[in-house]
C-alpha cells in the first residue's frame, strides 16, 4: 500500500478514536478511496440500516447481499462524488435551511420533527448523523442542480412547437367572449392611414377607453351595432381570422390590429371561460455581488459588504452608487443594481429565500450563494396576471424536465468516470 493511502486511512480511523482509555474501541475502517475522500464502513452500515428499515416499513423484498452491497456502495461514491462537486463550487447548507428542510421531510411522513427523531432512533441512527446526511443530501442537490442548468439549451422554438400542442388540448373545452372592431379598407384612407387609425384604437383601448363605445363609433363588421360582441365563443366556433389570433390570452387582453383581406381588426377578451387563471407574485429587487478570490477570503467579501450596508443606513452613501462602484455582477450593478421585476423562482435557492422574505426597504445581511456573497434589498412586490403565459411556462418546464433528467444523468455518468475509485481489500498487504 502506499504511503499517501495509509496515511489517508490512518487519519479516518484516528478520528473515531474516543478519549476514554477505559475500554477498547472498535476502529472505523476506510472501505473506499474517492478523489480525497473516503467512505467508511459505518456509511455503508448507516446505509444498510437505513435500506433496510425503509424496505421493512413498505413491505418490500430486497435483493441477496451481494446485490445489496455492490448497489449500496455505487450509490455511496457517487453520493459522495456530488458532496465533492457541492464543496467545490461553495455550496453551504445552514442551519436554518436544514431544519426547515426536516421539518418538510416531516410533513411528507405526516409526523411531527419529535416523531421523526423517534423514528431515526428506531433505525440504529443517531439524530446528529441524520441531520448531516440530509444536509449533504441538499447540498448534492443543489450542486447537480446548478452544474447541469448550465448544459441545458431549450429554443424558443421547441417551447413555441409545444406551446401549440398544448393549447390545442386546452382549447378544446375554453369559452371565450369576445369583442371585435373592424376597419374597412375604402377610397377615403390609404390602407397605411388606415394601419394608424387602428393603432391609434388600440392604444386608447389599452388606456382605459370602452371597447363597446368604440366598436359603435368605429368598426365596419357584422356586430358593430352590438359593440362588438360576438358572444361566447369555443376556437372551433370562431372565423378563422378570429381563432388564428387567440393564443390563451387572459381576460380583458387587446389583441391586434391585424389585417385581413378586408381591412384590420382588433379583439378584446371579455371575459373566460374553463381556463385557470394564473397569477404570480414579481419582485422588483436590488443587489450588491462580490466574489471571493484567491486574495480575498470568504470572510473578506462578507466584511466588505457589512461595510457597504453601514454606509448606506448611515446615508453616507447610496445603494445604488455603491452597486456601480463594487458590485461584480455588470449587468445589475450598471442599474444600480437593479434586477428588475422578477418571479423569484428564477433565482437559486438562497437568493429566492431572501426576497421572498426580506420586507420591502430592508437591506438582508450578506450570505452566500453559488456566484458569490451578496447583500439585496426588496424595492417592490406586484401580483401580475400571467394566465397568458401560463401554457408557454409549462411547455418551458416539461422540455427543461426532460431535458434536464437527460444531462442530469449524462452528468453522473461523467463525474463518475473522471473521479479516482479504489476499493480498500482489508487483506491488502501493507508491504
């Protein structure tokens, strides 16, 4: 064996060592060698109970033991591989986060956080050792997470194809009331004045103006002298100018002008029918990146931006000059480190978790997120009727799904491959 393996395996058991000399002490043994780590028989016992104790709770039939350790230990190395991936890109899992993920693991068992800890006790597992596996468990996660995003590439393309599939599916059952005002094409206007009569209608329909009033004083079409309306109305039962237009748009959308053979037109939703409606909570925020270096530390970057908040609440400077002057995120910080109004499902967990929180006016504390340690602060929240876009977001999930369970498993497959596996024989000669 050589020196480095039994150095490496010399410091693992030391660390089980007890203080007590009162009585001899099983040494825990190094079973695997991965990278600079190493998977140590307890693992694999945890493990085992844990397997175990779940199969005997479902009732389920495991595999001889054989099968059962070779399957035991795969899953371990590559648990353990992913915890490297999560350290190295500086995923931390705090204590805050981790007992709110254990109260959730509690929920889904339909038990209280003391009947869970009573539970791990039956299993043989002690509760800290819990605590630490499903914090790595998290941190793995979110590490695979942020590491396949990045291979992901959706067009708009695929999302428009399968926005069509879907609406198509949907539409089957919608009722739409629709209002529709028709400009004629004549001798009087060129068909470009025409073009800006309707934009002209559009835009004074957009700022409040009645579309009944204004399909009476303006339109040319067959329901002119009924302001417009058209009725309920599913896409099939629609002229096919109508139906071409309509893309699940939310009640009260003004759609067009668009041209026809016989002039332009323009549509309103009334009102909807057997379409969920979505809404969503956007929150205009505002932040201050900075990024550790090789210069400075973890603990640098966070005094840093402790430093910017007490210069902001002291007045002597503004958080959006200081964005502009420190900030390493060039798109928000030439902003003033504005975001934007955003969904905060858009940002990593840690952010997410801030706006979402954080009330309106108040600078968070720094803390720290795959990109860097941040500080942010909530300028505004509006609820935004989205049910427009509600099909275009959910032919957006279903492909980064499927694309994501893809590249997620190509993922493992390479981080595998490339990491360094040994498997510690315990008759191994030392010579």
């Amino acid at each position: 064996m050589t020196l480095w393996k039994r150095t490496l395996i010399a410091i693992a058991a030391a660390c089980t060592l007890s203080t007590s000399y009162a009585a001899p002490v099983e040494l825990d043994s190094v079973k695997v060698i991965v990278n600079e780590g190493v998977i140590l028989q307890s693992d694999i016992d945890t493990s085992m109970k844990t397997l175990r104790a779940n199969a005997k709770k479902s009732g389920q039939t495991l595999p001889s033991q054989d099968v059962l350790n070779e399957q035991v230990l795969e899953k371990l190395i590559i648990d353990t591989i992913q915890t490297q991936e999560a350290e190295r890109i500086g995923v931390r899992i705090d204590d805050a986060r981790l007992d709110q993920a254990i109260v959730g693991i509690a929920e889904n068992n339909n038990q209280t956080v003391e009947q869970l800890t009573a539970s791990v006790a039956e299993e043989g597992l002690s509760y800290n050792a819990f605590r630490e596996q499903v914090r790595k468990e998290i941190a793995a996660s979110e590490a695979r997470n942020a590491l396949v995003r990045r291979r992901i590439n959706i067009l708009p393309a695929e999302v428009d194809n399968l926005t069509d599939i879907l609406a198509q599916e949907t539409n089957a059952t919608v009722q739409y009331k629709i209002g529709h005002i028709q400009l004629r094409f004549n001798d009087e206007q060129t068909k470009e004045e025409l073009e800006v009569q309707a934009k002209d209608l559009v835009e004074a329909l957009n700022s409040g103006k009645d579309f009944s009033t204004m399909a009476y004083t303006y339109s040319k079409g067959p329901k002119a002298l009924q302001g417009g309306d058209w009725g309920w109305m599913r896409k099939e039962e629609m002229p096919t100018i109508f139906a071409d237009q309509i893309k699940m748009q939310n009640k009260g959308s003004i759609i067009g002008p668009f041209r026809s053979g016989v002039g332009f037109h323009i549509l309103k939703i009334e009102d909807v029918k057997g379409l969920e409606t979505v809404a969503v909570t956007e929150v205009n925020a505002r932040h201050i990146l900075i990024k550790p270096t090789v210069i400075l530390s973890d603990d640098g970057a966070k005094k840093q931006l402790e430093e910017i908040t007490r210069r902001v609440n002291a007045g002597e400077a503004s958080f959006g000059d200081l964005a502009q002057q420190y900030s390493q995120d060039p798109g928000s910080a030439v902003q003033d480190g504005e975001l934007g109004y955003q969904t905060p499902d858009l940002y990593v967990p840690e952010f997410k978790h801030q706006v979402e929180t954080l009330s309106e006016g108040k600078i968070s504390a720094p803390f720290k997120t795959v990109h860097g340690w941040h500080i942010v602060e909530v300028l505004d929240r509006r609820e935004v009727d989205r049910t427009d876009s509600a099909l275009k977001n959910k032919a957006y999930q279903i492909l980064f799904n499927r694309k994501f369970n893809e590249e997620a498993g190509a993922w493992l497959q390479e981080i595998r491959a490339s990491a360094f596996v040994e498997i510690v024989e315990e008759d191994q000669d030392d010579n």
